[in-house]
C-alpha cells in the first residue's frame, strides 16, 4: 500500500474500533502494524540522517592534518546526532512507551554507529595526513552494514538511489526500489518528502518495505553539483545535481 500520513492510519484505526462491524479484527491489526512499522522506520532513518549530519559537519576536524587526538569517539557522535535528532524531530530518540522491538533496533542503530567511529579511530587521528575519505556517504553505508549483523533478522536499513546517481555497487536499487524511485520518487507530482511504504514479500518473509527520498542541499553541491564530470574531492566524477534534485534514499525493511 502507498504510505499515508499518520493522521490517515490513525483515523482508520478510531473508524474501525468504532464502527466495528465493518471491520475485522485483522484489519484493525493491519493498520496498527503499518503504523507502528512506519514510525520506527522513521526513527531509525531520522537518527541515520542526524549521524551523517554530524560526521558531515565534522569534516574540517576530521581532515586536520596537524590534529592527531580528535576526540571524536563513537560515543560523542551518537550523543550529538541524539541532541540533532531531538532538535529535529521535536522528541528525544529513547522515549518510554518504545516496544520491546523498536527498542532493540534503535539500540541496534546507536551500536552500530559507535562499532564503525570506533573502529576507524586510527584512520580519523592519523597525523599528517589531509582527507580521509570518512565522509557521510560512507559512514552511512558502514553504519546500515553493521546495523545488518546486529538486527538483520528484524530489519534492514540501506541508503540507495536512482540508478544513474549510484557510486558504489552495494548502492544500486534492488528491483522493488528501482520501481519505486522511477515510478514514484522521480515522478512529477511526487509530493517533495513523501515516503513510500508497501507490505511485500522480502528474501521469502512478509515484510514491511519503506522508500524515504533524500535531495540534494547546498551542502550536498560540493562533491554533486556542477559542472558535471568534474572531479570532487574523492576524484569521483561530479552528477551536476541541483538543490532540490531527487538524490537517494533510504530503504528499511522491517520483518513480520
């Protein structure tokens, strides 16, 4: 099914406690677990985004060729992207009334986020050296992998994009997400944020899938934007994308 706002998921649930009859108490569950499934999904993509946010504003200290000591533990970073995800979303992360469930994957999350900042620590102090290639779009990547070993038989999380867009392999849009950024995503009257959400069938589980768009921001042009074909800081050939421009996005799977 096409996500919908929560209001909407939450208005059929009151419609169908309250009429009853016209509803069966497998769809009430249905629409319950579409919710629930929906707000972890953005939970989890909401502190990815907030950790990628600080480990990009980070660059100028991570790149300091005369700084051996950073300081900049796994610890201090998830702290941060806490504090970010708080200001962001209007709520903290780790709230009382999580279920047991999406209390494990969110520590899932912050656990993989330490493991990767941690076990890079000689790389990000190592002295005399200028860029280290420990840029968001990496971090990302690393922290979804780890975040697989640990909760992989609960729920996956990816960061994927259109297939022109894609730079590492381990980025290119399975066939359901390949539909979706083509179909949906990238279409005209796709409202800008929208997510995308359906209950399919995933390495033969039933599973709750959801697409989250990211686009391109100021911030993003740098290594993104114009001209197109140039080098960027990674020598990696410039898309000549514009603010705005569909860029990614982030793929959860959450198992039933």
């Amino acid at each position: 099914m096409e996500a919908s706002t929560s209001f909407g998921l939450r208005a059929l649930l009151k419609l169908a406690l309250v009429i009853g009859l016209g509803f069966g108490s497998s769809v009430i569950q249905a629409a319950a677990d579409v919710e629930a499934d929906s707000a972890i999904g953005n939970k989890l993509a909401d502190m990815l985004r907030a950790s990628r946010s600080v480990v990009s504003a980070s660059q100028p200290l991570i790149n300091d060729a005369a700084i051996g000591d950073k300081s900049f533990t796994g610890v201090k970073l998830v702290r941060e992207a806490e504090s970010i995800y708080a200001e962001r979303v209007g709520s903290q992360l780790m709230v009382d009334d999580l279920s047991a469930r999406d209390r494990r994957l969110l520590d899932a999350q912050r656990q993989a986020i330490r493991l990767v900042v941690d076990s890079h620590q000689d790389e990000i102090n190592r002295p005399g050296v200028g860029f280290k290639g420990f840029i968001p779009a990496v971090f990302a990547r690393l922290v979804n992998e780890e975040f697989v070993t640990i909760a992989g038989a609960e729920a996956r999380i990816r960061v994927t994009a259109p297939s022109a867009l894609v730079r590492n392999r381990k980025a290119r849009p399975d066939p359901w997400e390949k539909n979706v950024i083509e179909t949906r995503l990238l279409a005209s009257d796709w409202p800008a944020g929208k997510s995308f959400t359906e209950e399919v069938e995933f390495e033969g589980r039933p599973a709750f899938r959801m697409l989250l768009p990211e686009y391109y921001r100021e911030s993003c042009l740098a290594c993104h934007g114009a001209p197109k074909g140039e080098a960027d800081i990674t020598n990696y050939p410039k898309e000549g994308g514009k603010v705005g421009d569909l860029a990614g996005a982030i793929s959860i799977v959450i198992f039933r």
